[in-house]
C-alpha cells in the first residue's frame, strides 16, 4: 500500500511548486518510483517537473463523451465506451524514470467537476499498489479531502504564505481532516516565501492560535520567480538553493 502525501492550501501560496521539489527530493533519496498527481483542474504540476503532458483525464472524459456523435468514431468496433476510456487512461500517465504524472484536468464547459473526480479515484485506486509514495498536489480548497477522493492518507502538508489568511485556511482544512476520519500519521505545516526564511510574531500567534505543526520554513527566492516568468522548470533549481535546501531539511524531519 502507497504512503499518501497530500499537499493543501488555499490559492497562490506556492504548493504546486513545493510539490514538485518534494517529490525530486524524494526521488534523489531513491524512494522511488514515485506517483505525482495533479488534482487541481488548473493542472500545472508537469511544468514545475519540466515533463510533457499529452492527455488528462477530463480530456479522455470528454473525448468519450464526443465519440458517439463525431463521424469518426474513436471507438474501436466491438469495444465498450467503458473499455476504450480505461484503455486510454494509460496515455494519461506519464512515465519517468524515477516519478510518474497522473493528470485530473478538466470538463470542458460549465458544471462540477464530480465526473473526473471519480475518475481520479479509480485510477488512484488501481494505481497506489504500484508505488511506494504517491505525492497529490491538491486544488486550493478541501474538496478532494471532503468528497474522499483520495484513497488514504499518511501524511498531510499544509501549505501557507505568511498571511494570517492563509493559515487560518490551513487551520480549517486541518479540521476538516479530522473530522471526514482520515486519521494520517502526521499533519504539519510549511510557511512558504517567508522574507528572509523568517516569521513575524503575528505569523506565529496564528499558528499557535490554529494548533499548527510547523514543519518548516521556505524562504522568498527571487530565483524561484525568475524560473517561473521564463518557464524554467522548478525541478531544476541550483543544489545550493535556499528553497532546495529547506524543502530537504523539512522532508527529512518526515516519518517518510
């Protein structure tokens, strides 16, 4: 069975991008292979790890759902609609050496995003047999914890920038892990893009206000937001980075 690290928090605050330098981290320390998933319907994931993306889920949704009615049919004579899709949930994930990426994507149009989030939960179902560690890059908010997308949970990071907005967010989504019973291991915080890697008192107070873990500290990196602006991938950080190097120092104090 798969060790789950989900990573939370709201909007904007870096967790895509410390997703992915935790899951190289885990990858150099030969803890693979490594399933990366990205669950958030603005999938970005496969750009912080510079790896190509062909199909989502939502895509292969939708490619089925257009089938019947496209004057080429897709769909193989004799093959089931429901087979077709499970066999093309194969091109969604994307193999690497050390780490794989699954892809949730999403509908086009209007409409919740049920559909692919069932979807996600099959395939992550299937899949965790596979993988030692599987890393969820999660969409801001709580949804694929609520709606019990995810099939366990060993550990939880929560991430926030240095706003009292954004650990109070961490704060309620730490209490919605308690109360849907998900019962990981540990549940711990990472400040990101803190000023000089350092915390101010009115950052502290509302930690300890949320009854937070704090796991560590990230500093602000004008390196990562030059990666960012030029399309660099993340992954490919310089090892004397002062994000690197908290990202290491954090996952290391994990019960991994």
């Amino acid at each position: 069975m798969a060790h789950v690290i989900a990573i939370a928090g709201k909007g904007g605050v870096g967790k895509t991008t410390l997703t992915g330098l935790i899951i190289q981290y885990l990858a150099e320390k030969g803890r693979g292979p490594i399933l990366a998933v990205d669950a958030d319907a603005n999938s970005n994931l496969n750009e912080v790890l510079g790896m190509e993306l062909e199909a989502t889920l939502g895509d292969i949704r939708e490619e089925v759902a257009r089938a019947e009615m496209s004057k080429e049919n897709p769909i193989p004579a004799g093959m089931t609609k429901a087979d077709y899709m499970e066999f093309k949930f194969d091109d969604a994930l994307i193999e690497n050496d050390d780490y794989d990426l699954l892809v949730m994507g999403r509908t086009q149009g209007k409409g919740c995003y049920c559909f692919v989030n069932g979807l996600l939960q099959a395939q992550l179902a299937k899949l965790q047999k596979n993988y030692p560690y599987i890393i969820v890059d999660n969409e801001a908010g709580m949804e694929h914890i609520s709606r019990g997308v995810l099939p366990s949970m060993q550990t939880a990071i929560l991430v926030s920038d240095c706003s009292r907005r954004g650990v109070q967010a961490v704060g309620r989504i730490a209490e919605l892990i308690k109360e849907c019973d998900m019962h990981p291991k540990q549940v711990g915080l990472i400040i990101n893009r803190a000023p000089g890697g350092v915390l101010n008192a009115g950052t502290k107070e509302e930690i300890e206000k949320q009854g937070l873990t704090l796991l560590g500290i990230v500093p602000q990196d004008e390196t990562v937001y030059d990666f960012d602006c030029d399309g660099t991938p993340i992954v490919k950080l310089p090892e004397d980075s002062p994000v690197r190097k908290a990202i290491r120092d954090i996952v290391d104090k994990l019960e991994l």
